[in-house]
C-alpha cells in the first residue's frame, strides 16, 4: 500500500451508514465512531486538515421514530434523515470534545456543487473553517437532494467535495477491507493493493451494497468516485474503518488508487 501521508496536507474522509452502524444492526454505534474520530485526531494533530464525509443520517433516525429497519419508501427515509442528522452530529460532538476538537454541519447537494454561486460558497465556508481548525462534517441535505440515499451513499459527494477543496487525499471507508478481483465472498477472490489504472478494473464483476443493507453505497460507486479523484490528479484509498491506522501508517491493508 503506497499512501505517502508525509506528503498530504488536506485530507478527505468518507464514511457510510453500514461502517457507522457497526455491530449495532440498523442503529449508530457509538464506538465506530470513537474509532474514526480517533484517526481524525491524530491526523489533526500531525497538522494535517480533515474534512468527514459522514452518512448515518437515516440509521440514526430509524429508532427514534420506532423503525427498526431501513424504511424502502424515499420520502420516509429523507424524514429519517431529518430525525437523525442532529442526533448524528450531536454523537460526532461529543466524540471529538474528547479531543477538544470543534466540528461543524454542512449539508449540501450534489446540485449544489454543480451550481454557480452555491459551489463558491460552499468552497469559500470550507475553506474558511480549515483554516479555524474545524472539522467540517458533510452530509447530504437529504430533505433537498435525494442523489446519494438512492445511489452511493455519499460516495459521489466525496469525490466532488475532494475535488471543489483540491485535497491531497480521498479515504473512502467500506465494511470490506478493500478492493477484490471478483466478489469478496467469493474464496479465490484476491485482494488489490494497488491501483495504477483504474480503466483496467472491470466494475462488472464486483460486490454490491453494504453488507448491513442501511447504506445504499458499494464497490460501484466507489471505483467511480476512484475515476473522479483520480482524474483530478488525487490519490485514494478504500479502506476498512479497522485497517485505516494502519494504512496510514503504510501498512500493505486496503487498495490505493494512484492519481492519473
Ligand atoms: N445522507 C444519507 C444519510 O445520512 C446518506 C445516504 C444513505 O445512507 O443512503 O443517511
């Protein structure tokens, strides 16, 4: 595995809702994210600016709202998410005061960053809580935009976000530990550590979406959020959220996508 951190000063984080929810079936586990906020912090105090990516919105509205599972209909889930992002946000708060850490909402769309005037503002308030040693937390406007519950689970989102701010890094975070050369439930399906050309890797024979059926993401939209970072000249990784300290300490654990 080949991230070279020493090198990365801006770095983007994605996690989704079936990391999040952990052991914990269709609800937050609270300690995933103890286990991302642990990497963020020692990522921020090597100095390095974070942005998360975080899903969750929906999982963390379902038991409030006495759902114990992911409701199919969309408009249920986006009230879902209406329920949870607060709830969510007020977890991550809590996790990072640990830290002394200050957090911050944004909620956008993926219009949004298509849409001029938005996307400058969006860049601009990014950019102005870097450097005021926030951690921003990005999710989908979900009662506005509904792109990522139906497809991709903030991937695409991430992919623009760490395009928009030219961060040196994308981190994509699966419930599997990276990338295989057919589907991972599969027994001779082997591991890539390293992808160098992304158009060599054939989507038609991977896995599907998260494993816990809460996130609406999988190995598809992740090699297309791949395509765009790398396109734009930006590494990433695709990670498990257990195997991230010690791929960013150079481990050979996950996939690495090379920048074109
Ligand atoms: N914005 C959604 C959420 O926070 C992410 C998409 C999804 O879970 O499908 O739950």
């Amino acid at each position: 595995m080949s991230v070279d951190l020493s090198s990365c000063n801006r770095v983007v984080i994605k996690v989704g809702s079936s990391t999040l929810t952990g052991n914990a079936g269709a609800n937050l586990d609270p300690k995933a994210i103890d286990n991302l906020v642990d990497v963020v912090a020692k990522l921020r105090k090597e100095n390095k600016e974070v942005i998360v990516v975080s899903s969750g919105a929906i999982a963390a509205g379902l038991s409030p709202l006495g759902l114990s599972s992911r409701p199919s209909d969309l408009i249920t889930q986006q009230a879902a998410a209406s329920v949870g992002q607060g709830l969510l946000m007020a977890r991550y708060t809590e996790s990072f005061n640990r830290f002394k850490i200050t957090t911050s909402q944004v909620l956008i769309t993926i219009e949004d960053i298509k849409r001029q005037g938005h996307v400058e503002n969006i860049k601009g308030v990014l950019n102005s809580l870097l450097k005021l040693g926030v951690v921003p937390i990005i999710n989908e406007n979900d009662t506005v935009g509904t792109d990522e519950i139906r497809y991709g689970d903030n991937d695409g989102l991430a992919a623009l976000v760490t395009t928009l701010i030219t961060a040196d890094l994308l981190i994509l975070i699966t419930d599997i530990d990276g990338l295989y050369d057919a589907n991972p439930k599969d027994a001779s399906a082997k591991q890539i550590h390293r992808v160098s050309d992304i158009s060599k890797i054939d989507i038609k024979t991977l896995g599907g979406a998260g494993a816990a059926g809460v996130g609406s993401g999988g190995m598809i939209t992740k090699i297309e959020a791949a395509k765009v970072v790398t396109k734009a000249g930006i590494g990433m990784l695709l990670t498990s959220l257990s195997d991230l300290p010690s791929a960013l300490a150079g481990g050979e654990v996950g996939t690495y996508f090379y920048p074109n």
